[in-house]
C-alpha cells in the first residue's frame, strides 16, 4: 500500500530532521521534504479543507479507511509543505484512537520545530494539529453556538 | 555621510546580541522600535526614586511623580509643537487615540455623513471608522490609489459637503508611501471637516509640527519611537478634543461626582480616566529626549539612504516586485513571484535577520496591490549599511534556495 507521502518513510523524516544542527539546516531540510508531498487539485482546495488560523493557505484532506486515517495535505507556502510532511509522517495511517493518545507538540518538538509552534498568527500549525486531533471534517462547528 | 549610526548601537545593548548564531540585524522596526539606554534608565529611576500616583496623594512621591508627568506632557507636546501641553491627551497607542475619537465624534455624525480615509490606511485607521459608520449610518469612502500604487491625480471631489471626518496616515505602515496630507487635509477643511492624522509611521523619523499640519488630530505610539510599549498620543487643538465626548469615563476624569450626576474634569483629564501608564510616560518623554538630541535631518536622511540602497540593489537584481517608492522613504516592502513571503521570512530569520512578512494590518491595500503579503523591511536610526547589505544578500539566497528547478 502507498501512503500518501510517497517514497518519504517516516524514520527516515525523522532521522532527517533530527540531525539538523541549526536553524538554517532545518530550514533546508524542509525545503527538500516539502518537494516530497504531492500537491491537491483545485478542486480538493475547497474552502471546508482550508485550515483557518494560517497566515500562509493550508488544506488538509483527511479520509478513514479500514478504521485507519489518511491524510492529504498542501500548502501556497513550502516550508509549510515542508512541515505538512513532518506532520503527516507521525500520524499517516494511525487509528484515530492513537492518534488522540500522542502526544503532537511533544513529537514535533523532538524533530526540531518547536519554533513552528508558537501561536503567533504566522504559522497555524497548532491549528493543523487541532483539526487531526478533532478528527473532524468540519472544524467550523466547535464555535457555532450550543443548541 | 555625516551620520554615523555606529556613535548610536552602544545606546541599544540589545542589538550586540547573536541570533542562531548569527549577528542579530533588527530590521522590524516599523513594527517596532528597540529602546535605548535612556529611555531605559527613565523608567527604571521612575520606580527606584518617584513612584507613586499622580495628581492624588500630597505627599513627597506623589509630587515628584506628578512634576515629573506633567513635565513629560510638556516635553512631549514641544516634541510634535502643539501649543499647549493641555493639548496632550495620553492613551495606550495610536490604536485606542483614534479610538478616542471615533467614540467621541458619534454625536455630530448624523446619516448620510460621510467619514473619509485613504487607501493606504492601517486596520487602526479604517475599523474604528467603519464601524463608527454603521453605528451612525455614515458612508466611509476611501481617497484611492490607481493601479500602479499612486495617487490619483485628481481626488479633490471625494471630499464633499457631507464629509465630516477625514483620517489619513502620514506615512503607510505597509509600503512607506507618504500622503499628500498639506493638500488633502485643506481640501477637508474647506468642507469643515474634522482632521485626524495617524502619525505612528512619521515619528521616529520625520520632525513633526502639529501647527504646521494644521490637523485637529494628531495620533502616534511610543513604542515606534524608541519609547515604551502601551503608550500613545492623542493631540488635538483645543475645540477638537472639547468635542469629543469621553470614550472611557470613571476615576481622574471627573471633578465631582454624586449618584445623580458626574461633573467631568477639564481636559487633558477629562479624556484620560484611571490611573495612567507613569512608566510609560516618563519612558515616552525620554525617547522624545533622545530624539531632540539628535541631528533629525541626518538620521532621517540616513535611514532613507539605507532603504534607497536596498531598493536599488534589489531593483538591480531583478524578479522583484517593489511596492515601496524609490526615495523618500525608510522601509522596503517587497514580494517575489512564485515564492511565499513567509518562505523568504523563515530563511531571513534562520539568518538571523529579523523583518516583517505580511499584509501590515492593510488587507484592502494588500488587495489593491493585488498581493495576499509583502515581506518589509524597515530601517531605524542604529541601522548599518552592512546591515542593509546583509539582507539584501541573504534575501537573494533565500530566493535561489527556494526557487523552483
């Protein structure tokens, strides 16, 4: 079976990022990675897909099969692709159950991008987390008002 | 060049310091500006020697604290030469004077009004504004930019005899365009139009004389001019700010109060309720200090000699899209096809270099410019043209790493 990361094995992600020594090489590191993820058609670029909270456009497409998840994602901005992969490749696959137990800052954190986490409003990563974690198609509802 | 900007980076400690091991080199400083020692000593001998509240105990602090603020008011209203220091209102920033004014201007709109600004506006400039219309049934109407970001040459007819309020920027946060203010703020007196300038753009860098620009308001934030963060200036001449209607009401502003009525204190109280950010004052007068011992002309000349050398090296280069002018300015704010703003950020900053990616609170003038961003780069007195180089070096990196095969 493919996963929607392509050839990318997540170790290998993993061991990528973590050997980044500085900013820079982090910075380079995500630019190759993010050359790893394919891009949504237009038409999966909806605005129900699109991630609210990111300065730079993201669509996260996520469908269950056999009770496990699977994730397509894009971003107008490559490093954000780039992390998009870093972020798939800890949850591609995984039951919705485990994927509520992890813990994905922490995971993140590991892999050297704890700087992609603060909740400024130039990076909606803690909002791509939030959706996965939901599980939800439609994030939009948890501000609606209660019935 | 007379100005050497190096006699400067000793006042600001923070800018010897290393970013993921590179030299830090602060090109934010439209958002903000980084404080030098001065301003820095002020508040601290504020709290190691004068604090207590102002215009209430009488006791040996309590004086000294309010000599000490009173007489910030004074330095701040020869700062921007407003004739009396009465005329000095203080806030938390630009943000909440304009704010100040909306709220207090309510009761002389009536529907139909017309509140007018310009397309270079700050969201603090346009919201409050905006929503003062809807509150009101006023129409805000907008003064445009053509196509290729410049005046258009004939704009005289959007202020009419229904135009109330005319708000305008002295100087864009987003792209660094100044406005034809002289000529637009006379077209709106003609009309008998109440005048507010946004001036937290032109402080840190331009002399600025209220009497000469002849606004009713004048609004700028400390922290854009080397002072602290959370303090502002309201001007305004004198029948201006008797207008205005207290935004905010309870203790400090008022000279007698009993369960049926209030009596409001005379101004600049009456517009400044509760106990007001002293620190920040002091800091504030300080950074006017720091400013006045300056060559303003020079510093000002050298920070537009630096965006003027990025513009021209950029330019040079090629496959940018500059929406800053030429000359006449002190920040750069640019975009590159095909390439996020924010990729271009992420690898400034990995660098070490510190600029602004973004729509600059401007999403109409984003709009217009038909870009969802620009990158910004913004120049301050402690700038170096290293400084200048080194972002256009690393910028020109960036764009290689990041270009598509």
């Amino acid at each position: 079976m493919t996963d929607s990361l392509g050839q990318q094995k997540p170790v290998n992600i993993k061991a990528q990022l973590q050997a980044c020594r500085s900013k820079e090489e982090t910075f380079k590191t995500l630019v190759t990675l993010s050359k790893t993820l394919p891009r949504l058609s237009t038409e999966e670029k909806t605005e129900q897909n699109k991630i609210k909270g990111c300065e730079s456009a993201v669509w996260l497409i996520m469908e269950e099969n056999d009770g496990r998840r699977h994730f397509k994602a894009d971003s107008d901005a490559k490093l954000m692709r780039g992390v998009l992969v870093a972020i798939l490749s800890l949850v591609e696959g995984k039951t919705q159950t485990d994927i509520q137990q992890m813990d994905l800052k922490a995971e993140l954190a590991e892999l050297n991008l704890s700087s992609y986490l603060t909740s400024s409003r130039t990076n909606g990563v803690l909002a791509i987390l939030d959706k996965i974690k939901s599980g939800s198609e439609h994030r939009d509802n948890q501000h609606s008002p209660k019935q | 060049m007379a100005f050497d900007p190096l006699l400067l980076r000793p006042l600001f400690p923070i800018l010897a310091q290393s970013a993921y091991d590179h030299p830090l080199t602060y090109l934010d400083n439209a958002a903000t500006t980084q404080k030098p020692l001065p301003v820095l000593d002020a508040i601290q001998e504020y709290y190691l020697s004068f604090n207590a509240n102002v215009h209430r105990g009488a006791h040996f602090l309590s004086d000294r604290a309010t000599n000490r603020f009173e007489q910030a008011r004074d330095t701040v209203a020869k700062f921007i030469n407003a004739p009396e220091q009465s005329h000095v209102i203080w806030t938390k920033g630009t943000t909440e004077a304009i704010n100040v004014v909306a709220y207090g201007l309510e009761h002389i709109l009536e529907k139909g009004d017309e509140i007018l600004i310009t397309s270079l506006e700050h969201h603090a400039n346009l919201v409050p504004w905006q929503q003062l219309a809807f509150r009101t049934g006023a129409r805000l109407r907008i003064v445009p930019l053509t196509s290729n970001g410049e005046w258009e040459p004939e704009f005289s007819h959007y202020f009419t005899d229904r135009t109330r309020i005319f708000a305008a920027t002295q100087v864009s946060n987003a792209i660094g365009a100044s406005t034809p203010l002289r000529t637009m703020i006379n077209l709106a007196k003609q009309q008998g139009a109440f005048t507010l300038v946004d001036g937290a753009q032109a402080v840190a860098h331009y002399p600025v004389d209220v009497q000469a620009l002849d606004c009713d308001f004048y609004v700028f934030s400390g922290h854009k001019m080397y002072g602290p963060t959370g303090i502002g200036v309201l001007y305004g001449k004198n029948h201006a700010l008797e207008i205005l209607m207290p935004y905010q009401t309870g203790g400090e502003m008022v000279r007698h109060v009993s369960y049926q009525a209030t009596e409001f204190n005379v101004l600049p109280y009456r517009l400044e309720a509760g106990t007001p950010h002293i620190e920040g004052v002091i800091g504030l007068a300080a950074a006017c200090d720091f400013l006045n011992a300056q060559d303003r002309l020079a510093l000002l000349a050298w920070e537009q000699s630096l965006a003027n050398h990025v513009y021209t090296r950029l330019l040079k280069a090629g496959g940018i899209e500059i929406y800053s002018p030429e000359k006449n300015t002190t920040l750069v704010s640019l975009s590159v096809p095909n390439i996020h703003i924010l990729d271009l950020n992420a690898y400034l900053d990995s660098q070490g270099i510190a600029v602004r990616a973004g729509s600059h609170c401007a999403h109409p003038l984003m709009a217009q410019l038909g870009v969802a961003g620009t990158l910004r780069a913004s120049f301050a007195c402690y700038n170096t043209i290293e400084e200048a180089d080194r972002f256009c070096d690393v910028l020109l990196d960036a764009i290689d790493l990041l270009n598509d095969e």
